[in-house]
C-alpha cells in the first residue's frame, strides 16, 4: 500500500499578515471616507428641505396677514421681513460655489434643483366591473 503525502501547510509568513492588515485598514478608511461624504450629503438635503419649508410657510404667513391670494406671491423684499436674520435662505449645496436661491418671486416657485422631496401617494384605483 501506498504511502499518504503529508499534507500540511506553513504558518503564513510576516509579509502575508502585513499584507492583509495594510488591505483591512485601507478598505476601513475608504469605508469611512464614504460614510462622511454619505452623511454630509444627508445633511445638506434636509436643511435644505427645512429652508423650502420655512419660505413656504412665510409666504402663507404673508398671505394671511395681506388678505392675498393663492396666485400672488410676495416680492422678495416683503418676505424677507418674516425671516429672523433678515435673508431668504438659500441652499447649503455649495459645491459648484453658486448661490442657489430656492424662491422665485416671479412665478412663486419654492424649489431647488438639486434637492426635491418627492411625495409619493397611492391611491386604490376601483376595480374594473366586468362587461354584462
């Protein structure tokens, strides 16, 4: 009968450890690169989002307070009265270094193009009566 080989394998080396540590911490500092740049982001939507709101909320402040319509909308200078540091907000996205102004006096548009909450509302459709 034939002998069996003796199967056996060395302890890895000091190298192949480093190797594997120095690939653990870079993977955790990518991952905690990411997580930052994931949470500022967060950050920056729900201000703005909060900003959109509050502006919304001023202009039917000075709807009520004016007797006006839903089709009128205040000039900038009116509605910067109801803002406690004396400015419309403006989204915190700087990045491309622009102000982006979430209020449009002209047309009453509250938005921003780079952050819009979507509401998103499923209503039942009723179900097909079948043909007689």
């Amino acid at each position: 009968m034939a002998k069996k080989k003796d199967i056996t394998r060395n302890p890895p080396s000091i190298f192949e450890i480093a190797i594997c540590l120095l690939m653990i911490i870079i993977m955790a500092f990518i991952a905690w690169q990411l997580v930052n740049i994931i949470g500022s982001s967060s950050e920056k939507f729900e201000t703005c989002l909060d900003f959109q709101e509050a502006i919304k909320t001023n202009i039917e402040k000075w709807r009520l307070e004016n007797n006006k319509s839903e089709t009128e909308f205040p000039t900038s200078n009116e509605l910067v009265t109801y803002f406690k540091n004396g400015a419309i907000p403006v989204c915190p996205d700087s990045t491309t270094g622009n102000i982006i102004a979430l209020y449009n006096e002209h047309t009453g548009f509250v938005q921003c193009p780079n952050h819009v909450k979507i509401d998103v509302s499923i209503t039942p459709t009723p179900a097909p009566t079948p043909a007689a």
